[in-house]
C-alpha cells in the first residue's frame, strides 16, 4: 500500500511531543515540518550553522551523530528530523551562496533576483551539509526505516 503525502490533511503542529506521539508524525516532503516537530526542533537547531565552512563542519557532524543517535534508539522521527536539518543545511547556505543576503526574490514579486550575487565560502558550507545530507539519506537502516513508516504511517 503506497500512500502519498497529502499536506492539507497534515499541519504541522509544535504543540505535540512527536517523540510521545510518533504516530503522528509524517515524513512529508524535503524538509516540512522541520521548525515544527517537538522536541527534535529544539535538539538540533542549536548546533545548525552554516555561516563559515568550519562551523558548518562542525554543524553537520554534530547533526550527523544525533542523527545516527536516533537510527540506534529505532527513534525514526528523531533521525527522519536530523536529515531534514542537513538537507536545509545545504539549501539555506546554497541559497546564501547564490544570492546576497539569502534572497531569492526582488521584494514583492516573484521574479529571481540574478545569481551569483552571494558569498562564496557559503557555498563551501553547502558542500560539506550535502555531503552528509547524502550520507544520512544512503544509510541502509535509515532507509529501511523510512520505507516501514512511508507505508505504515505516512
């Protein structure tokens, strides 16, 4: 049974414990919800920095063993969170490596503002968040995981 994500039928909501209420938590798409989920939200956003490349090392190894932390506790949402956190890791840094300031759009409209415009030693803080954004999303256990909750849960 392949269910598909439906985001209108799931809020995000900061007032539930997903880690007493793992039933509730959704994998949804990229990196929903991850400003949201409680108590995971709180454990890794303190070490998520990307400013410099070394603290983005720093970062993404700090995140890399929490995340490795829930995979040994079989705490999926806990580790499906700390993947999410390298994955906005690479595209927060990615964006401020390619616009100044981080932003995207000229102010009030939806046209892109021109590329290039942005600070190169963040797009080497992207680079180390993909790489271990990779290697969270290739751990076999990890996967297999995702694949029992996509199916169970959602």
């Amino acid at each position: 049974m392949n269910k598909k994500f439906k985001l209108d039928q799931y809020a995000w909501k900061s007032t539930i414990d997903y880690r007493r209420h793992k039933e509730l938590y959704k994998v949804g798409k990229g990196e929903q919800g991850v400003l949201v989920c409680q108590p995971y939200k709180d454990e890794i956003l303190v070490h998520w920095k990307f400013r410099t490349p070394a603290l983005a090392k720093i970062s993404a190894k700090k995140i890399y063993l929490l995340f490795l932390s829930y995979l040994k506790k079989e705490d999926f949402p806990g580790a499906d969170m700390a993947r999410k956190f390298l994955q906005m890791g690479f595209t927060r840094a990615r964006r401020y490596a390619n616009y100044k300031g981080g932003k995207k759009y000229i102010t009030g409209t939806r046209s892109l503002l021109p590329k290039g415009t942005g600070e190169a030693l963040k797009g080497k803080s992207a680079e180390i968040f993909y790489k271990a954004w990779q290697q969270a999303e290739k751990n076999k256990k990890y996967a297999v995981l995702k694949h029992g909750w996509k199916q169970a849960i959602g």
